[in-house]
C-alpha cells in the first residue's frame, strides 16, 4: 500500500496469499457459488500443482515484502509468537504506536461481526478469530493500494475479541469474506481450537466484566461517602448558622432586658427628684 495505516499485525503475504489475491476474482467468477472456504480450497488445489518455476516467482515476491514489513515470526492474524520471538522479546524495538485516527461512521460495514482463519508457517488452516469492524478510511483518507488491483483503495480496521490476535486491517472484500465466514461451520480440528479460544476470551471478559464491576463499586462508594461528608459538612454549617441565630437572639433579649431595665431606673430617679 501507500504510507499511510499499515495492515494491523497479520503476517507479511506468503507465496500462496499473493497468488491467490492475483487469482481470487478470476475463480469467484467460475464459481459464483462457492463459500469463501470451499473457494480457498480451489486455489489452494491449484496453487500446490503450479510449476516450480511459477512457484519460485512468487515466493520471491513473498520473500521481498517480508523483508520490507521487518516480519517479526506472527502467525497470520498476530495469535502465536515462535519460540526465539518470545525470548528474545525485549531485545527487539517497539513497533510505533498507530495513530490513525479511524472513522466510526460512513460505512455500512462498521459493527460488523468477521471471522478470519489463521494459518501456520506452512499456510496449514490451525485456528480462526473472532472480532468486528470498529473504524475505516474512504479511499481519499487511506493513502492505501490494493494488493490485488494496485489501486487505492479503503482500509477497515478489524478489533479481534482476543487479544492475543489484537487489530488487522482490511480490505473490502476481505471484510466481506470474512463477514461470510461467520456463518461458516468451522472445520472439526479448527473448532476444536476456536472453542478453547473462545473459553479464554469469555474469561477474560469476565475478568474484566468482574473488574468494572469492582471499579464502578469503589466510585460509588467513594461518591456516596463524598455525599455523606458533604451532607455532615451542610449540617454542621446550618447548626454553626443556628447557634448564631441564637446568639444574636440572646444578644439582643438582653439588650432589650438591660433597656428596659435603664428606663426603670430612669424613671425611679425622675420620681425620687420629684419627691
């Protein structure tokens, strides 16, 4: 693609991807009928019996935009690290934050639920990840070039309910391949490996379900024990307000007594004069 947003953590095309991205609009006009798995399957059949010469061209081309992504050994779709990554960890740089700034609006495919397959190192089907379209950039926006047609092109950016899978970016029909899927029965060893997945995620959920949960406990508890000290506070202001009232009041009762008491005396003296 262009400069812009870089395609999530999905592993670099391997030799088969490239060749089936050139081929996928030739074969879903042969076989308009096909589901998307059924469709792989095809040129999955086709690609194993190409000409090692044919072969080798693309794995150069695979090879090549490895070598410009800087692969760091992910899985497709970013779920498996290998063994050397894991350890050697720390010793490689940050990948750069992303910061693009993704539209939630615009598009009919925002919300959408997809499903993507994963693939291991040999291009083996091992597992598949759930997640939803969460944002995308119009074709003006994307600074992006479709890897099939070298066009530019929209991007759409995939959030994975697991983690361990994280973010992708997508190209229409890949989202759309991947919004068929989820109507798809998944392949017996496939689902056996999805359903452990998503054991974990709906763990994790739960984890961070019970954590909210704790969160919104604390600021209510602390909202409420602000309430309190602000009502104690409001009481023992209007009581301090009171015994004022009550001070002047006494002030001015006796005020009022000690007249009272002067015009008395006033008068005694003015009726002992007389006298």
């Amino acid at each position: 693609g262009g400069a812009g947003p870089k395609r999530g953590p999905a592993r670099p095309p391997s030799a088969y991807k490239l060749y089936a991205n050139s081929v996928r609009t030739e074969y879903k006009a042969k076989h308009p009928d096909l589901p998307p798995m059924q469709l792989m399957k095809v040129i999955k059949e086709v690609f194993s019996k190409i000409p090692e010469s044919e072969r080798a061209v693309w794995e150069k081309k695979a090879a090549e935009k490895a070598a410009a992504s800087g692969f760091n050994g992910m899985t497709d779709g970013g779920a498996e690290e290998k063994e050397d990554d894991k350890e050697n960890k720390e010793e490689k740089p940050a990948e750069p934050e992303d910061t693009t700034v993704w539209r939630t609006e615009g598009s009919e495919l925002i919300g959408q639920k997809v499903r993507r397959y994963i693939f291991d190192a040999k291009e083996n089907l091992t597992d598949a990840g759930d997640g939803v379209v969460a944002g995308w950039l119009p074709t003006e926006e994307a600074d992006y070039l479709a890897e099939e047609t070298g066009l530019p092109a929209p991007l759409f950016h995939i959030v994975y309910e697991d983690t361990a899978i994280g973010v992708e970016d997508l190209e229409e029909h890949e989202v759309r391949e991947a919004m068929a899927l989820m109507h798809e029965v998944l392949p017996e060893k496939v689902q056996v490996k999805y359903n452990k997945r998503k054991e974990k995620v709906q763990a994790r959920l739960a984890k961070e379900e019970e954590k909210r949960k704790e969160k919104e406990a604390k600021l209510e508890a602390r909202k409420k024990e602000n309430q309190e000290r602000q009502q104690k506070r409001e009481q023992l202001q209007k009581e301090k307000e009171a015994k004022m009232k009550e001070r002047e009041l006494h002030k001015e009762e006796r005020a009022s007594e000690m007249a009272r008491i002067r015009e008395m005396i006033s008068v005694k003296e003015n009726e002992d004069f007389t006298n």
